[in-house]
C-alpha cells in the first residue's frame, strides 16, 4: 500500500463526463490499497474566463481581488470530482488550498508555497477517504486567498506529496510521458522510461510544454518520485522522473532534443568591451518586462564585442525599441535582429562523461548544410540557434544521430 | 456618518457593467462620508450553472460538496465588485464568508449564521476601505465551507448589520419598495414608505418576493433598520421595515393585498374526528417533501370532520397520490383537491384594533360574486382561498376598498 498523490490538468476535467472517467481511474488506484490524494486544475479555460471578466472591470486588476476570482476555477473541479467519487462508491472529501491549510508568502497571482498543514489529510486520509485538494492555490498568514501562477498546480502536487512524504506523485497530462522529441516533428520520437530531474528541467524550459519547471525543481529539491503519465490512456507506466542518472550499464549519451520555435535573436554590435555593459543592455530590457533566454557575449577585439540574446518572438519588436534607446547610451555602433530564427538542444547527463556530443551536433548540422548563429551551453544541454525554416530537419537528423529512435 | 450594509441581488451584478454601475452607486454613498459595507450575490443564474454542473455528475450530490461549489458563484462577485471598486477611485478588500469568518453551524446548504467575527471588518473599515463581503455563505467550526440555502444573502446582509451595529441595512432589488399589492395586477398600486416587520412577513410569505423571509425574522429579531431600494433607480427612499407600528393619527387598517397563484387545495372528506388524525394525514405528506401552507379543519359533526390543507401547485398530483395511500388507513370517507385555485390576504397590523376588517373583505369579495374556499386568519392578516380566475378581480376590488389606492 502506498500514498500517492495524483495530479489532473485542465483538459483532463473538462467536462463532467472527463471528470466521472478520472474518477473511475482513482477508484481503481484505490482498489489497490493505496492512499489517494488528487490534485486537480480548473476545468480547462476556466481561469481564463474568470481573468476575462476582471479586466473587463479594470486593465489592472488588483492582485489580491484577481486570486479570489482565479481560485474558484480549482474550487469547482474539487466540489465535483468529489462528488464524481461518491458516484464511483469511495469516501472523498475536497479542500480548498486555504483549508488544507497550504500557506504560501503574500505575492498575489504567484505566491510561493511555506508550508502544508498535513493534519485534515492525514486524518481524512486514515477513515478512508480520497482527499481531493485543489491546486494552484493557497492562503497568506492573513488567510488572504493566493494563486501561484499558471501551472501551479503541478507545484501544488509535488509540495503534497513532500509534505505528506507520498510514495509517489503522478502528473496526467494529455501525453503519455516524456519524448526524446516531439512526435509531430519526427515521428520515431520514443517516450522516455525514464528522465533525471536535471534533463527535465532543461527539456520543460526549452519548450516541452510537459511540467511545470517550478514543480520539477521542487520535486528534485525534496526528492518527490514523479511520474508523468496519459489522462486519456488506461495503460502504460509514463515517464518517471529521477534523481539518479540512469543505472544501465550502456546509458544514452542524448536522452531527448528539446526545440523552441518562438525565439528571436538580437545583437547589439561594437560595444566597449568593459564592465557593467551587459547590465546596461539587459537591465532597460528587463525593466521593460521582457524575459531573456540565450545570453551570449564572446570575447571583444579592438576594445569592443558584439553582444547577443534571445527573447520570445512575441516581444521581439518592444526588445528592439529597447535597444535604439539605450544605444547611444552604451555606444554601441549598431543594433541587428532576426526574428526568424528557432532554437534546437540536444539534453542529456550522459555527455557529462562523453566530450565528443558537441562536435558531433555541429558535424551533423554542418552535414545538412544548416548554418549555426548560435550556441550555448550547460552541463548537460547544448543549444543552438539557427533559421527556423531549419527547425524540423535539425531535430530529425539530431534524433537519428544520437540514436534515439532505437529502443533503448 | 453612519455603517451602512449594502446588500445586491444577483440582477443587480449580472453582468461586469451593472458591477460598475453597483460601484458607482456605492462610492456616492461612501463620499458622504458613510462607511460601508457591500455583500453582493452571485451573477443572476451563476448559482444554477453551478448546481446544474453538479446534477450532471450526481442526481444526488453530497450536501458538502454543494456547497463548496456553490459558494464560488459569490466569490467571484466579491472579486470584480472589489476592482470594479478600484475603478471607481476607492479602497476596498473582499471577503468570503469563511475569511469574516460567518461562523454557520454544519447543516450544509441551509446552514444557520450563529456568530460573525467583525474584527477584521472594522480594521479595515478604519482604514478607510470599502469591505466587500460574499453573501450566502458562511464556514462551520471546523472550516467547513456552508451556505445560507436561496436567498440567503438578504441574511448574510442583515447579520452583519447586526453583528457591526449598523445603522441601517440597505436591500438593493428589482423594484423600488414594498408596494400595496402588485402593480401589475392593480396600476394604483402604491409604494409603502413604511411597513413594520409582521407585516413584511406575511406579505413576503404570502408571494411578493421582495425579500427572503428569514432575514425580515432576522433584521425584527435583532432590530436592524432595512431598508428595500431599487438598484435601478438612483433616487428614492425605497420601504424602510420598521419595528413599530406608524405612529400617524390615521394609521392605515391594511398595509397590503398579498396574493399567491402557485396554490392547490386538497380536502379529506369525512375522517373520523379523533385526536391524531391531522399528524396521520400531514406526516406522510411532509415525508413525501410538500410544502404545506394553509390547513384548516373545522368542527365536525357525527363524528367525521374534513380537513384541509393547500399545496404548491406543482406538488399537488404527488400529495393527491400521497393522501389516496393514507385514506383507508385514517378511514376517510373521499378525498378532493382543485388545483385551479389561488390565495389572496389582506395585511396590516391595524387589523389588530378593527375587528371589523374580516367582515368587510367577505363582503367585498361576496359583491363580486366570488365564493370564498377556504378562510384562515391571524392576528394581523386574513387570507382566502378561491377560484383562480377571481384573483385579478378580488386584489382590485380588496385594495380600493381599504383605500390602499389613495395617498397615506
């Protein structure tokens, strides 16, 4: 018998109907012996719709009143998947995040999680009750009502299952686990048995839209064994998501190829190679609420270097007009930008102990005559950025290249 | 400057831009100085959304459960008319119930308020907020989300009248005030600038929905000042409900002609007339969930007597099914129902100290050639059954006889 916590997102409840088929899916969990504890979304575009009617009333709603409203989304889906429960013959009993209670700081529309009180949950948990708690809230020390931001429900999931140390903390998604790359593109993606928690991260932020990274990094700090699995599909054991590398003996080198299609490039040419120029370029961007992914600056000559990120392709013009004005100011002989341009990574621990991965990226690239404008590096994860019309044969030959498509 | 509670039914917030018009409207009380206090209910037809999403999973839904999704359709008005608030160049914070915290006993969907924490309330009144607090619900001692039942955010508003000491407890509906009768039925219908709580009882539990009936118990009760207001109209002194009788030399004998259409008469013929025969026919038919209003039985004679009671019209084929199963067993002779019928009472405390108004209504209705059915009084109203198609005829005929038609 084990304590699972289980997580079911907004397409997952949709409907009543989708709500009564996840039902009977934690009723035969429950059949097996096991403690459950489900954590559900708001039944998918709910949130949306409720945001939709604040700002019909204000462009800037305040952010206390915007959790009130956004919570009810979640308080829906608990009342009925309790009652769907019922309905399958179990004992069940909701909560809302300020009953458990899930104490969180007080920065409204994404607060961060303090605690859990484990008290009601154990107990309801021990007369035989699935606890249904709603995810992606909670409440202040005010008992003032918090969100945490989109995808918190994840987070909400993971920090149960570590507060209650559960065995296990499962994420039902609409896919079936984690791929080495997304199956659209090549359509010999496997899906991973396994993943670490730092691949996962690298994968999550490069735009395998799988897990919320902010419940990955949770999961890995307390060590929280996830499991992301189909809401649709009875069958199959998903993805598990470890701390441990891989223990086979031949470990893959490249556990996936992650690709982001929504990335523009900026550059800002000739400026003085001297301290406190990247904050003077990245600091009025910034403040100018646009969020940077790739930073790369390469040694200057002559005295000045050539500075470069990528933003998302939505914020690609604001970006520009950032740096018109701070040009001057920095002297920097020009600005350039390419918004059509994509980024392709190759994610694994295994290169750790394997040198060779880069250059065996750059040769197979360079093989199909795709040109690299740029590149960054982690531990365990090499981008490249390159034109997007690139995007789908890069990650094909980078699939088949790194042996992927071959069962492990 | 005086408290003042604000209470808007779910018409009076069914859309964001009537949220704005509520905030308008509140912010010209609130530059005058008044500290208040607004509870809003949820947006006209939310509440049934959400019990209709929850018949779609259950046809029985655990009363719990109920509650915990009813009580968002509140939450989320709370949320806008606090921004919409905002908007409107003022400070404000919402509530729900269980943040006040309205303490409610545990009987989920029809829980009783026992006691309202007003600590937080008054702090932020002090500071100058406008506090905005979810009407229809309250939480158990254990946390428990509750509901107040339909209508209940006219109590939710008048216990917090109570609970702060209010001066007066505002009531914003679809009409203006309480009226003499019907405006529809009778043109020359007039707005009562007062009426005292009995009397607002029976004319609310005779049909004219203006206010729930627990909270004119409530206000009475606890001698809150309420007042019922248009939330249309801008100007106007709306019906203040009064402890006291109206002190005016001339005091009006009748207030009010109340009339309900929604009633059915069934008859037992010929029961033997011995103690325990009105428990042995009412019992069963308040198992079978009927509402029961009038009962009458009169002496009987030869040791049989008939009894009497009326029904909502739409529970009358279940009460004459109900009665067919008892008759043998209380040994009646014959049971008769008409469903073709209707109530119509006449109202006021000045009855009390003329006798003779009994008397006059017979008479009246007798001049138009309407058989009276049945006859039930109390102390301060008398209410006849009759043929359904007299209603329109015998409210006109009743209010021009009392002169309700004429300046008070």
């Amino acid at each position: 018998m084990a304590l699972i916590v289980q997580k079911f997102g907004g397409t997952s409840v949709s409907s009543t109907e989708r709500i009564k088929n996840v039902a009977r899916r934690v009723a035969r969990w429950k059949a097996q012996g096991h403690d459950i504890i489900v954590v559900p979304s708001a039944m998918s575009g709910e949130t949306n719709r409720l945001i939709g009617l604040a700002k019909e009333i204000s462009s800037s709603p305040d952010p206390r009143e915007l959790d009130v409203i956004a919570s009810t989304g979640e308080q829906v889906t608990i009342a009925l998947l309790a009652m769907a429960l019922h309905e399958a013959g179990l004992k069940a009993k909701s909560y809302t995040g300020a009953q458990v209670r899930v104490l969180t700081d007080s920065t409204f529309t994404k607060a961060r999680i303090l605690q859990i009180d484990d008290k009601r949950i154990r107990e309801d948990l021990g007369e035989g009750n699935v606890v249904v708690v709603a995810g992606f809230q909670g409440a202040d020390e005010r008992g003032n009502i918090t969100t945490l931001g989109r995808g918190g429900s994840d987070t909400s999931a993971v920090a149960l299952a570590a507060a209650l140390k559960a065995d296990e903390c499962q994420i039902y998604t609409d896919v079936d686990g984690v791929y080495t790359t997304d199956p659209r593109v090549v359509p010999e993606a496997r899906k991973l048995d396994t993943i670490t928690f730092e691949e996962m991260l690298e994968m999550a932020s490069l735009g395998s839209k799988v897990l919320q990274i902010r419940s990955v990094e949770f999961a890995g700090k307390y060590k929280v064994k996830l499991r992301v699995l189909s809401s649709f599909q009875d069958e199959g054991e998903g993805t598990l998501i470890t701390v441990e590398e891989n223990k086979q003996m031949e470990q893959p080198i490249i556990s996936g190829i992650a690709f982001n299609r929504d990335e523009a490039k900026l550059t800002v040419l000739g400026v003085p190679d001297r301290p406190g120029i990247a904050y003077q370029i990245l600091g009025p961007i910034a403040e100018a609420n646009i969020d940077v992914d790739m930073i790369i600056q390469n040694v200057g000559h002559d005295g000045t270097t050539d500075f470069s990120f990528t933003v998302n392709r939505g914020d690609f013009n604001k970006a520009l007009m950032v740096l018109e004005t701070v040009k001057g100011h920095v002297g920097a002989r020009e600005i350039v930008g390419d918004n059509k341009t994509c980024k392709v990574s190759a994610v694994g621990v295994g290169m750790r102990s394997h040198p060779g991965v880069a250059s065996q990226m750059f040769r197979t690239l360079a093989g199909e005559g795709i040109n690299i404008q740029m590149i960054s590096t982690s531990e365990i994860k090499i981008s490249v950025v390159i034109d997007e019309k690139y995007l789908e044969l890069a990650v094909r030959v980078l699939h088949k290249t790194f042996g992927l498509d071959q069962a492990a």
